[in-house]
C-alpha cells in the first residue's frame, strides 16, 4: 500500500470514529436532558434530541436545539396527554444537567411548546376539583367545550346542568370559562356561580421554561395549547 493509501485509510478512520464519538455523545446527553426533563413536570414517558456542532461543545451544556416530547405530563392537578417542546440556541447548566439530572436554562433564544388536554382528562379534573360536581362528561369540538354533569344541591338533591364555554388564557393561568349554564337543555342563567362560571386549570407559571400562551385551539376530541417565550 502506497503511503498515500495508507494516510487516506487513517483519515477515513479518524472520521468514523469522530462520527461515532458524535453520536455517542447526542445519545447519552439526550438520556440526561431526559432524566432531567422530569424534574420540571414528571411524565410517563420523556424523548429528547439535542443538536450542536461541534458536538464536544455538549459537554459545556451549549446546545443549536433541543426537542422534547412527553406522553402524560403532570402540571399541578391536570395531566397533559402530550407535550412537544423545542429550545434554540440554548445554554443549560452543565454541572445540574450531568451531575443532579436537573435541565436548567441559564440562556436561550427561542423556545416553542405545544400541549395536548384531552377531553377524558378535563372531565376527570372537573370531577375531581370543583366542588359538588360529579359524573362529569365532557366534549370538545371546534371552538367549544361542552361539560354535562350532575350539581349537588346540599345532601338531598342533584341537577343535571350542562356548561357550555371554552378553553382561554387569561395571562395568569389557563381555565375553562362557562358562556352558557343549561338545565334539561334550557339556558337558565349563572345560576352556579362562580365556582362554574370560571374553572382554573392551570397556572401559566407552573409550565416549564417560563413561556406565555399565544394561542388556545379547541379541536375534536382534545385542547392545544400554543406558548413561547416571546413577549
């Protein structure tokens, strides 16, 4: 072999190996921006994937992006079925990262985060959480969130009532507010009060990386909610 051969099989080696360190390294700080990950909101599932080049620059927590997505995300009494979440150009605390597991934004550029309320999950807090409330059902279709239920008036008696409302941010937490209240289908009035007429869901402090909400969407079957973190 030729000295010339030689050095070019050197050098194609070289470039495995620093391929293969590469993605080494994305896998294992992707398993500690995990880990992490659970510390902000606890979940049943966590995936991430971060990017940077050089990817050695990892190791000082430095990162072009990062994705996270999570299946049943606990945030305060709600449990969100889904959560996709991507942070750009974006320095994380390398000591809590790889020491303590805690993902910790220290600076960042962009960050975008959608989460998915399912209807099953906001039947089950409303049952869980407002008071004299039970058999709680709920609908979501376009623009609209429907809640029938069961009202308890003292220990005697029971109403079945519907709330018919949506899903809103008002700037301080996201809360289903109530634009109808129906007896038997017949609009009454508030007659519930305002333990009905707003219900909190969720205070918009308690959602990780400090984002805002921009936008709620109310689809068949499921709420989305759209935040970011400019301002």
């Amino acid at each position: 072999m030729s000295v010339a051969k030689r050095w070019l099989v050197i050098i194609g080696l070289i470039l495995v190996v620093v391929v293969v360190a590469e993605a080494m390294l994305a896998q294992i700080v992707s398993r500690a921006v995990e880990q992490g990950m659970n510390g902000l909101a606890p979940s049943d599932k966590v995936a991430a994937s971060v990017s940077k080049r050089p990817a050695i620059a990892m190791l000082g927590g430095s990162f072009d992006r990062v994705a996270i997505d999570t299946v049943n995300t606990r945030i305060d009494k709600i449990t969100f079925n889904e959560m996709h979440t991507v942070l750009t150009n974006v320095q994380l605390d390398r000591e809590r990262l790889f020491f303590n597991r805690v993902v910790a934004v220290q600076e960042v550029q962009d960050i975008t985060l959608e989460a998915v309320l399912t209807q099953d999950e906001l039947a089950r807090y409303i049952n869980q959480n407002v008071k004299g409330v039970k058999n709680a059902q709920v609908a979501i279709t376009p623009g609209k969130v429907q809640a029938s239920s069961q009202l308890a008036l003292g220990r005697i008696a029971s109403l079945a009532v519907t709330l018919d409302g949506k899903v809103v941010s008002d700037g301080q937490r996201i809360k289903f507010v109530t634009d109808r209240f129906l007896i038997n289908n017949s609009s009454v009035g508030n007659i519930g009060g305002a333990v009905l007429t707003e219900i909190p869901l969720v205070e918009l402090k308690s959602l990780p990386f400090g984002v805002a909400v921009k936008d709620i969407v109310m689809e068949n079957g499921r709420v989305i909610i759209f935040a970011d973190n400019k301002r």
